[in-house]
C-alpha cells in the first residue's frame, strides 16, 4: 500500500539550534513523566543542518520535515516518525532507530553506518505537495540530479526491519546486518550488499538484479520469484559452502573435548587435540560453556556463536568465520586468527594480549595474538586488551575501540578508516609513516 501526505515545501517553520535545544529539554523531562515536559512535536518544520547532541526524541514526531544534512549521529530515536521527511544528506551514524517509521522517507545520501533500525518501517510512501497551481503533485526529490550521492546503510543494523516496497537501487549496504529482514517487492538493483549477513532474510517477489553479493550470508535466505540476473551471487556463503556438518562425527563434543584436555595436561604425550578445522559449528548448542584452549579450528565456521566469556587461550583460528559472534570477556590471549573474519563481533573486555612463557634458558618469551589481515569491520572491541597483538593488514574500519589497550601492538598496513580510538592507550604501537 503507497502512503500519501500533503506538504508545501516553502511553508515550512525554520527551527533554530536554541529552540531545539529547548525542545530537547522538554522532552526528556516528557520521558522521565514529570510534570512540564512536552512531547517533540515537530511536523512540517524545517531543521536542516542542526545538531541534536546524541539526545533521546524516542516517541517524538518529525512527519514531513525537512532535515537535511542534519546530524541525529548516537541519538535514540526508538519509535520515532520520519514519515515523508526529507533526510537526505544527514548522518545518523550509530543512532537507535528501532521501531521507527520511515515510511516515505529520503534519505539519499544519508549515512546510517552503525546505525540500529531493527523492527523500523522504510517500506514505501509517497508524498505531495501543491504546485504553484494548487494543484497536488508527486514532491520532487531531486532524485534525477546526477552529481545525487547513495544512501548509506554500511555496517547499519537492520535485523528484522521491515523494508518491504523500499526503493534501494544503488544503495550501499555492504558489512550491514539485515538477518531476518523482510524486504517483500523491494528494489535493491545495483545495491552493494557485500559481507551483509543476508540470513533468513525474505527477497520474495524483490528485484536483486546487478547487485554485489560477494561475501553476504545467505543461509535460510528466501529468494522466491526474486530477480538475480547480473548479480554475482555465486560468491555469496551460502549453506553449501558453510563447511562440513559437525554431526557427522561420530564423537560427541565432550567426549572429543575429555581426549583434548588429556592432550593440554599431558603436553601431547596423551590424548589427542580437538581438530575441528572446516567444520560448520553453528549447530552446536552452548559451545561457549567448553573450555576450547588450544584447538585447532582453521577455517572453522562459528558464525553468530554465543562464545562469551570463553576459555580460547593459544587456539588456532585462522580463517575462522566468528562474524557476528558474542566474543565479549572472552579468554583469546595467544591465539593465532590470520585473515579471521570478525565483521560486527563483539569483543568487549575480551582478552588478546600475549601469553608469557619462560624458555629452557629461563628467558621470557611472548606469544602474541596474531590477526594480521583479519576482517574486524564494525566489530566492537570496547575495553578490549589487544597489547602487543599483532594487526598488520587488519581491517579496522569503523570498528569501535574505545578505552583499548594497544601498547606495543603491530598496526602496520591496517585499515583506520573512520575507527573510533577514544582514551586507547597506543604508547609503542607501530603505526604506517604517512
């Protein structure tokens, strides 16, 4: 169903940087529910290029309003309206903007890196406005002005929104996590959706045609009547490249794992250490209960594992797919996760600094954790301890490590784009000379 509004563009109430800030005021006392606050009511007003501070409008109502190039950025915006607002060009990186309603929104060129839409509503709207006539006529986007930049969706959380009938050619969608998502009859031709987790997501009846699915998972994605042609969708991880089924094993994990820590405690001489390298991990329920130091996983997919708080000491993880997986407080000190993929993990408090060794001479020696050229795009590493870690070639790019311990840590060759370093301590870090 096409929504419709009316709006005259040239009406609309230009809001200052002083009255929002008063608005801003009045709603959260409206939050708290104390008496003299005031829901943010702001239809059909115009507030392009102000700054909301990272304030909580949960509730508030921006319906026809033009925000362009505005700056909602680490704001909170659950179950707000945008309905037909103009947001084009404005940044909404990192904002909460679960349950809201953008149903005929535009927000090209918008950036929404990070930002949290689950559960919100971008399907299609249509809005009008009156010509010099008087007459009601579908409002100019601009949509046809070449120099027009995408809408931004990378690294945007959008699991289980409802995108049915949006209109997303173009659109960069590339690291963002749209697992569960129901895009019914949409467009998305031309879209980079490249190392999106595409997983239960629903594309029936949707257009795919051209788009970049390279290194998107697509497992249990629904892709009935659904245009693929131009598409690369071959590159994409689906069910048949998720690696061998653990059940074929004809060990149980415990008892796989009671043979590996015989091996740990004995130094090799008895037991046999837990090899699970190719193997697709995923079904294995509470995984993060067992103590998993020094296995060997190459390769291993662990994909959306709860491993939090787990024992992984001195494991061998390259190539390891733990993309959206729960490493928070996790024990991964000494482990080796070459070319890992850690896009939108989160390893907050985790534990990658060195193991200490004393050699036959009495000299000490450090094992370090090794992640050169792993994937960490958007993962979460806040209050992480990466010391002396080794993260040549890494790809850090809009990965937040915020109060971090980097000493003495390898970054040569990684990629720093746009990643958020707030209080880490970097003394001794070895950095690319610009």
């Amino acid at each position: 169903m096409t929504v419709k509004t009316a709006i005259n563009e040239s009406s609309l109430e230009q809001v200052t940087q002083r009255e929002l800030e008063d608005i801003i005021k009045k709603h959260t006392i409206f939050l708290k529910g104390i008496r003299g606050g005031a829901r943010a009511v702001l239809k059909f007003r115009d507030m392009s290029g102000l700054k909301f501070q990272g304030a909580d409008l949960s509730q508030a109502d921006f319906t026809g309003s033009i925000l362009q190039g505005a700056d909602l950025s680490w704001g909170t915006f659950t179950g707000a309206s945008f309905f037909a607002s103009d947001l084009r060009n404005a940044c909404l990186v990192q904002g909460d903007f679960s349950r809201a309603d953008f149903r005929g929104a535009c927000v090209s060129g918008a950036d929404l890196t990070g930002a949290d839409l689950e559960k919100a509503d971008l399907r299609e709207g249509k809005v009008m406005e009156r010509n010099a006539r008087g007459i009601l006529t579908d409002k100019d986007w601009g949509e046809g002005e070449p120099n027009r930049k995408k809408t931004i969706f990378t690294g945007a959380k959008l699991r289980d929104t409802n995108l049915s009938g949006s209109r997303a050619a173009t659109a960069d969608f590339s690291d963002a996590d749209l697992s569960g998502v129901l895009v019914k009859n949409a467009d998305f031709s031309g879209a980079n959706l490249q190392g999106a987790n595409l997983s239960d997501a629903d594309f029936t009846g949707s257009n795919l045609s051209n788009s970049n699915l390279a290194s998107s998972i697509m497992t249990g994605t629904i892709l009935v009547m659904t245009e693929t042609g131009g598409s690369n969708i071959k590159e994409a991880t689906t069910e048949d490249s998720m690696g061998i089924k653990f059940e074929v094993l004809e060990q149980t994990l415990p008892e796989l794992l009671e043979a590996h820590t015989k091996w740990v405690a004995t130094a090799g001489k008895h037991g046999e250490r837990l090899d699970l390298s190719g193997y697709d991990m995923r079904s294995v329920s509470g995984l993060g209960s067992y103590s998993l130091t020094a296995i060997k996983a190459i390769g291993t997919n662990f994909l959306k594992q709860n491993l939090e708080g787990t024992q992984i000491q001195s494991a061998l993880l390259d190539r390891a797919d733990l993309r959206d997986c729960k490493l928070m407080k996790t024990d991964l000190r000494g482990s080796s996760l070459r070319n890992a993929l850690l896009s939108r993990a989160d390893l907050s408090g985790a534990q990658l600094s060195p193991l200490k060794f004393i050699n036959q001479y009495g000299m000490e020696w450090l094992q370090r954790v090794d992640l050169s050229g792993a994937n960490l795009r958007y993962a979460i590493l806040r209050g992480t301890n990466l010391s002396d870690a080794i993260l040549a070639g890494a790809d850090l790019s809009y990965a937040i490590l915020i109060d971090c311990d980097l000493r003495r840590a390898d970054l040569s060759g990684a990629l720093l784009e746009n990643t958020d370093m707030e209080n880490t301590m970097i003394q001794g870090a070895s950095f690319d000379e610009k």
